[in-house]
C-alpha cells in the first residue's frame, strides 16, 4: 500500500479510457463486436451477412476455438488487431450499457479532489457521447480527448492532453485503461503514470498499478 501511496502522492489530473474501462466485457457487448466482424468479413469476401457469420463461428466457436484477432487474420483481413479494436469502437455498444450507480458516484466524488478528471478515448466522437449518455456520465469529464482529435497509439491523444495544463508536469498525470500497449506504454514514454484496470493476473514486469475491476481503483482514489 505504500508504494501505491507514493506512486498516487503527486496526481492532480486523472484520465480515463472509455472502452472496457469504464464499463467491463458482457456477452452482449462480444455481440455486438462480433457483429461488427461480420460485416467485415462479409465485405471482405464479397458474401453475405449470413456466410460470414459462419464462417466466423466455425473458426471462433464461441471463444473455444480461435481468438476473434486469430479468426479475422485466418479469414484473410490484414490488420486483424486493428480491426477488432476498431469493432470495440465503432459497433453499437451503447446499446447494451447502463449506469453503474456506485462507479458514477466514486467519479463524482474524485472531482472533488483532484484538478480535473478527463476522457482519453479512441472512439470517435459520436460513438463516444453515445457510450457516455448510457452509461450516465456525459456531464462527468472536464475534458474529452476522442479519436476524431488525437490518436492514442501515436501518443498525440496524450500529447493533447498534456497541453491542456501547460503547467503541470507529466508525472503529475495518471492514465486508466485496460490494454497493455495503448493504455500504458505508450504514456508511460511520455512521462504519464498508469493504472490498468480488468487485470485478470498481475504482471510484474509492468511499472503501473494494476486492479482487478474500476472499482477497486476509483475506491483508492475517491
């Protein structure tokens, strides 16, 4: 607990990630992003909907089969990581969220305490009020930083950010998110601290904070 203290001792702005961090993975969530592979594919092999449902389905299996990336590259799509995030991003996801009242009332009460709380996303504008309003937070972040303004995995989103408060330092930011490369080496290398959240096994090997769920971060920092 006390190198959590020390690393949290200097934070006056806190970022967040929209996507499976301010609300976690569901089943319908895997739908709607499977969905949005469909169409992919489809495009991709000039056929319909319904053949590139099962051509999916017969590489995936409902997860005990392929990884959804491993299908999309096996299927012939180039870029398949870039493809399945873009699916997170741009599929109809608001759809299927709802407010959490306790994750809502631990935001509130951090902008009580810390200069600002922003939002630093890689969906787009619409796709990211859409997502905010389901999820009761659309009045909540001081700032919001989406796609259409700054890349994340250039480091231009977090960049953006930075500038926004000319005189604070960058380890006087901390950063939330749930992937590894986007959400955390890639502020890292601009002086950021981190927090990742959804962690299912802790990696040693990672300099940021680490949580099972939101929660039990937001409650450290409410």
């Amino acid at each position: 607990m006390s190198t959590e203290s020390n690393y949290l001792a200097d934070i006056r702005i806190i970022g967040f990630d929209l996507d499976q961090t301010l609300y976690p993975k569901s089943p319908l969530i895997d739908e709607k992003i499977q969905e949005y592979l469909y169409q992919k594919i489809a495009e991709h092999k000039n056929v319909s909907l319904g053949e590139a449902e099962k051509l999916f389905k017969e590489r995936y299996r409902d997860g005990v089969g392929m990884s959804g990336r491993k299908t999309i590259e096996d299927l012939g799509l180039s870029d398949a990581s870039s493809i399945v995030q873009e699916a997170l991003e741009r599929a109809d996801i608001a759809s299927t969220l709802e407010p959490d009242r306790e994750i809502n009332r631990l935001l509130a009460d951090m902008r009580a305490r810390y200069e600002g709380v922003d939002l630093i996303t890689g969906s787009d504008g619409y796709q990211t009020k859409k997502k905010l309003q389901a999820l009761g937070l659309n009045e909540m972040f001081s700032h919001i930083i989406t796609e259409d303004q700054g890349t994340k995995s250039n480091g231009e989103g977090y960049q953006l950010w930075l500038s926004l408060y000319p005189n604070l330092k960058p380890n006087q930011f901390l950063y939330v998110g749930d992937r590894v490369q986007i959400d955390h080496e890639v502020p890292s290398s601009l002086g950021i601290r981190t927090a990742l959240v959804y962690v299912k096994e802790i990696n040693l090997d990672l300099l940021c904070l680490q949580y099972a769920s939101l929660k039990d971060l937001l409650a450290v920092l409410s």
